[in-house]
C-alpha cells in the first residue's frame, strides 16, 4: 500500500528546486502517480483476477512502487526509492516497463533517474534468456577500506509467458582483479543493496494465449 505522506515529502521537496530536467520531470511524475494510487486504491492491483498486476503478486512488490498496465500487454511499474545509509544517500526514480508477450519473448526495458545529478539512464529492452548487470553512470558507493562500487541495474529474466523468472532490481558492484564482486557477495556487510523490484516467478501464459487465439479466430 502506498504510503501518502511519504509521497508528499518527496514531492514537495523536488518541487522546491528551482531548476527543471528530465530526472526532476520523471521523479515528479512517479511521486504523482504514487499520491493518485494511493487516493485511488491503486487500482491496478484490484481491477480482477486476470489483471497483469494482479499476476505480479502485488503483495510482493517494494512499498515504494506501483504496477499499472498499458496497451498491448505492458506491465508498468514506477517506483521512487530513498536510499538513507551511511554510505549511500539519495533518492532513485525507477521505472520497469515489460513487454509479457512479445512474439519473440518477453522484455523488460527500465529508466533509472536521479535527481542530484541529473541522471536519466535508460536501458534498452532485455530479451527473455539474458541476465546483465549494467552499470549506471554517475552513481556509486564508496565504502572505506573497499574503494568505489558502481550502482548496477541487475536483470534476469528467464523463461516464457507460462512461467517467466523475473529478478530485476539494484546492486553496487565492482572490478576486483578482473573479477566482478558486488556488495551481496561481502559477507557480514551491513548494506541497502541489494534492492529488488521483482523477485519471483510469474505465469501469464493463459492470458497471451487468449489474445493470441483471438487475433486468429
């Protein structure tokens, strides 16, 4: 369940700044978007039994984010994320746009955005069988005795319609001797990466089956 006030702190306090981009654009939007669904009861995850949102275990997702739908099948979801530990703190506008039942496979294309510096990073739709960490420029962590860890978008999205793994959210990596170690692999590390949107398996193969007998009939 959204969380009004939360929404309203956020919103006014990027309202106040004076100048105008595409992140501060974005993060205004969601927080817009989270104070109309909270209003609203966020319909998107009480409209029925076969809406897409209700299939992307709305109970699972992070406080901070919303699921809508959008034509041809596209699951939208918007999330603003305040990050407050000691090392990193900032606030992240993440918007998660997947195509469930693309003729090739299903899709995931994301938008990250952050305001301080004027970050919008938009990745490009991942295909059904991929898992990549891509790096978002301009952000990272810095832990004493450790060094720099970037802020990575981590995708994984596996399967077809009928059971599609999904694992989609935030981690800070880094390059060790050629080697990628992130801040989840550090045991005994108290840290707020990783941060997962989605986390789980998720079955629409009767509704693309639907829409696909129907175009043929």
């Amino acid at each position: 369940e959204c969380s009004i006030n939360r929404c309203i702190i956020v919103f006014i306090s990027f309202t106040l700044v004076s100048r105008t981009s595409g992140a501060v654009n974005m993060v205004r939007s969601l927080c817009l978007t989270f104070l109309a669904a909270a209003i609203l009861g966020n319909a998107a995850t009480t409209a029925g039994l076969d809406s897409l949102c209700n299939r992307m275990h709305p109970e699972n997702l992070p406080d901070e984010c919303i699921c809508s739908e959008l034509e041809n099948l596209h699951v939208l979801v918007q999330c603003v994320k305040s990050f407050n530990g000691a090392f990193f703190d900032d606030t992240l506008g993440i918007e998660l746009n997947l195509d469930v039942c693309n003729d090739l496979g299903s899709t995931i294309s994301l938008d990250v955005t952050e305001l301080n510096h004027n970050i919008d990073h938009a990745i490009s739709a991942i295909r059904a069988g991929e898992e990549k960490n891509i790096p978002i420029p301009g952000l990272s962590v810095i832990l004493p005795h450790l060094g720099s860890f970037g802020v990575d978008t981590t995708v994984v999205i596996a399967g077809n319609p009928d059971r599609l793994r999904l694992k989609v959210g935030l981690n800070a990596c880094s390059q060790v001797h050629h080697k990628e170690i992130c801040l989840s692999d550090i045991p005994g590390l108290t840290s707020e990466f990783p941060w997962y949107i989605l986390e789980d398996d998720y079955s629409f193969g009767d509704i693309c089956n639907s829409i696909t007998v129907a175009g043929t009939s």
